[in-house]
C-alpha cells in the first residue's frame, strides 16, 4: 500500500496559496476567483482524491501518463535508491548507468533499427529535438534547404515554438506567430467526417501533394501520431502509413512518429508503429515511459539517421541538461518492469473490446454520435443529429462542454476530457491496470451525464 505524507495544510489554506501564487497551464485562471481549484492530494490504482476528500475515477491517467496507474511508491523508490548512488550527472558529454541501460533496453524494444535514444525532460522537448534533428541531418547530408515540417490539422505535438510550428491547432498557433517557420498542414484521418466524394486513401496523398507543392527540396520531415489525440482520437485508415513511409522515401523525407501518448502500452503495444505496422526514423515518446512517477522524454532514432553524427568532428548541435536524469532513467526502468511483471499490454488488448462495448452502448443516447480510438485510447464525439452528424457551434460548445459537462463529470467523480479542439468529444484514457469493474464505474457516471447533455442541448432522437 502507498503512504502519503499527511496534509500539512488545511484544504482551504491550500486553495488560498493556489489561488494567490500557483499558475495552471492552459487554464482560465480568471475563474477561480469564484471557484475553487481542482486539488489533487493522492492517488491509488485508477483513483485520485481531492483535498476535500472526494474520490474521483482517474479515466485520463492524469493527462496519458499514469499508464501503471497510481500509488506505485515502489517505482518512486527505484528513484530514490538511485539516488544513494547517483543522484544526478548530466548526458550533455556524459554518460552514467541509469540512462545506459534504459536507452538499450528501449533500443530493445522499438521496431526495426530503432537503436539511438536522446533523452529529454518531456514531450515537447522530445519533438523539438526531432525537428532540429531532421534539420541537421539533412545539413549533414547535403541537403542544406531541407527544413520544412509537414504534420496534420488540429495535432498537437507540444508547446515550445518549435514544436508548436508543428501543433495544428489554430488558437493555439495565434498568440504566439510568428512561429518558427517551416510548420506545415495536412488534413487528418477524421474518417467520421470524411467527405463522401474521397477514398481514405487521399488523406496520404495529401502528403505527397504538400511535398510536391511546398518544394521536396524544402521538407525536411512529415510528423504524425499514430492514434491522433487532439480532435479525438482519430486513427489510421488502413495502409495509411505504409503509404506515408512509401511518400517519405520516395522524397527523402524523414518520418517522425510522435508517440507520447501512443507508445508504452496505451495502444496495447509498446509502441503505436508496431500496432500499424509501420517503420518511422524517429519515434518521440514521454508521460508513460516513467508512467510518470518522474519527467521523461526521449527522441529513438534510426541507425540511418544517427549515422551521420557519429563521423569525424560532427556532434547534434543540441542538448538539455535533465536529459537522462538518472532518477528518472532508474524510474522508468522499475516502470517498465511493472509493464512485463504485471503483462500491462495483455490486459489493454484483452480488456480493449470491452471498453469500447461500453462506449458503443451508449449510441442509443442521440447526442452521441461516434465511438473512435484504439486500445485505452478512445473518444465519444458528440453531434446535434445522429443521421446528419451535425455538430455544435461555438457557443454551443461553451455551453456543452464547459458551462455543463466538464464541471458536471469533476462533480460526479470522473476526470476524463471534454474538449474541443476539434468537433465536441469526451476522450477516455484510463490507466492500463483498468478492467471491467472500472469499466462499470465509467458508464456509471457518463451515462446519465451525457443523457442530460442531450436534454440541455434539446438534442432529440431520430
Ligand atoms: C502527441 C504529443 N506530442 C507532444 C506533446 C508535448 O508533451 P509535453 O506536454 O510533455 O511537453 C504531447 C502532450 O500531450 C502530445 O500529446
């Protein structure tokens, strides 16, 4: 059983110093002058407790990273135990244990010539370090113009300005133009809302015809997730990436595939391109690769792409200084064997059909218009009319998702996402220790909600 250290403060002294000094990433912060924050104080398997001592069923694993789910202080130990040893040395020109044997034991385990980790403190940082890598790697190779990134419309692939360039999400971009420039955008796999005069298949030409359009000469790397988060889980038509990968060679274009929430178990397999059969040059990955119990993110390159850097004088012209950090390299080895010790990926794809099954028995409410996603990974989308998959405007979002279904799930006991970014969806994402009983506890609280969703919105059925 794991401890937790007894509060110190009282909840309401802790709201008070939250509300005066803290800062919540992308938060209206504007609205806890008359509400109170959400405080999480501890967490146990799939559940968080409030400061107040609500229990909530954690279904977005704290943002897709608690893949072990919570309470591990066996893992958090691994961490404290390297730290007797070494509590920290930097990888920036030097190496130590912890990130040695983690970075083969991932070499181990991603596809293909996967071999070469860089490691970094989280998701952004892992994606920045992808784009200047496929930069200088083209330099490297004499292709000085290539520098250009083609991702998808409303992805998400981080925050720095890099990465952002990348981030396919309009209001995101806005408040901070100009970006690094190069960021380009293709349409994504929303085969829900797929046109009905296109084959799913256009969705990969469209890449072709980007490259073609933008120059191949200036295209340095295309970046997709496997399972495309923001929007709600958008997944791949069949033969999607092996025609992206086909596309890439055929343009000498590098192929990122950003896994920080698609690899270590969410889509059953330890990565999101084994799960679609696919070969990237560069896999980005984070949150559930220490599940979380520390900051990790790590770029995995190919031998192909890492070669030119290990020639003569050459060096990635690049580096953080947590990179590797060795607390966090000796949690994420305790991580991962959690993962084989407790057969994590077994239990996604045995459990998989039946989360879904639980989403899908939910169609007969008409505010719900698509099931979609892939392991523990799903979304609901919600439409105004089931037959013409109409969906909600603007205000009527702010109304559905944020006057009534965001606070109303917090108040009834499930942490899980109503976004959007794209058309309204409810997105699930619960710890990879999750089964049927949780399952229950989910429907439990989504059914009624999205029953009276419906009613506010006078969505009515056909
Ligand atoms: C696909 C993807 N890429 C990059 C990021 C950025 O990761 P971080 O928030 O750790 O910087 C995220 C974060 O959710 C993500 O989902």
């Amino acid at each position: 059983m794991a401890t937790t250290q007894p509060a110190v403060r009282t909840g309401e002294e802790l709201q008070e110093l939250a509300k005066r000094h803290l800062w919540l990433h992308f938060a209206r912060m504007g609205s806890y002058a008359n509400n109170d924050m959400p405080i999480i104080v501890r967490g146990e398997g799939c559940h968080v407790w409030d400061e107040k001592g609500n229990k909530y069923f954690d279904g977005l694993s704290a943002l897709f990273c608690v893949n072990i789910g919570h309470g591990r202080a066996d893992v958090a130990q691994a961490g404290a135990d390297q730290a007797k040893e070494l509590g920290f040395f930097t990888n920036w020109t030097y190496a130590h244990p912890p990130s040695i044997e983690l970075a083969a034991r991932i070499a181990a385990l991603a596809p293909g010539d996967l071999n070469r980790v860089f490691f970094t403190s989280g998701g952004s940082e892992a994606v920045e370090s992808a784009l200047k890598l496929a930069r200088q790697y083209h330099k490297l190779t004499g292709h000085p113009n290539k520098t250009k990134v083609i991702a998808r419309e409303i992805a998400y692939h981080g925050t720095t300005l890099g990465a952002l360039s990348a981030t396919g999400i309009t209001n995101l971009r806005e408040p901070f133009e100009p970006l690094t420039p190069g960021g380009c955008h293709v349409p994504n796999t929303n085969l829900y809302r797929l046109p009905e005069h296109m084959d799913p298949m256009d969705l990969a030409e469209a890449v072709a015809h980007r490259i073609e359009f933008e120059g191949p000469d200036t295209v340095a790397a295309v970046i997709m997730e496997p399972v495309q988060n923001a929007g709600g889980c958008f997944t791949p038509p069949e033969g999607y990436f092996q025609r992206i990968r086909e596309i890439c060679d055929h343009y000498n274009v590098l192929m990122i595939s950003d896994e920080v929430i698609c690899s270590w178990g969410r889509l059953g397999e330890n990565f999101g391109a084994e799960k679609y059969n696919y070969q990237p040059d560069m896999i980005t990955t984070a949150k559930g690769i220490t599940s979380a119990y520390a900051p990790m993110g790590a770029l995995i390159a190919s031998d192909r792409v890492a070669e030119p850097f290990l020639e003569g004088h050459n060096s990635f012209l690049h580096g953080i200084t947590f990179g590797g950090h060795p607390m966090a390299a000796a949690v994420a080895m305790a991580n991962l064997d959690v993962f084989e010790d407790e057969n994590l990926l077994d239990n996604v794809r045995t459990n998989e059909p039946l989360l879904r099954g639980m989403l899908e028995s939910m169609k007969d409410i008409p505010i719900v218009g698509d099931i979609r996603g892939a392991g523990y990974f799903m979304a609901l989308e919600m439409v105004k009319d089931q037959e013409t998959k109409e969906t909600f405007n603007g205000e009527e979002c702010e109304e559905l998702l944020r006057s009534f279904l965001s606070p109303e799930l917090y108040k009834r006991g499930l942490i899980c996402r109503a976004d959007d970014r794209g058309d309204p969806v409810i997105q699930l994402s619960p710890p990879l220790i999750a089964g049927p009983d949780d399952f229950a506890e989910i429907h439990g609280v989504l059914r009624p909600i999205l029953e009276e969703a419906a009613d506010r919105m006078k969505v009515a059925g056909v």
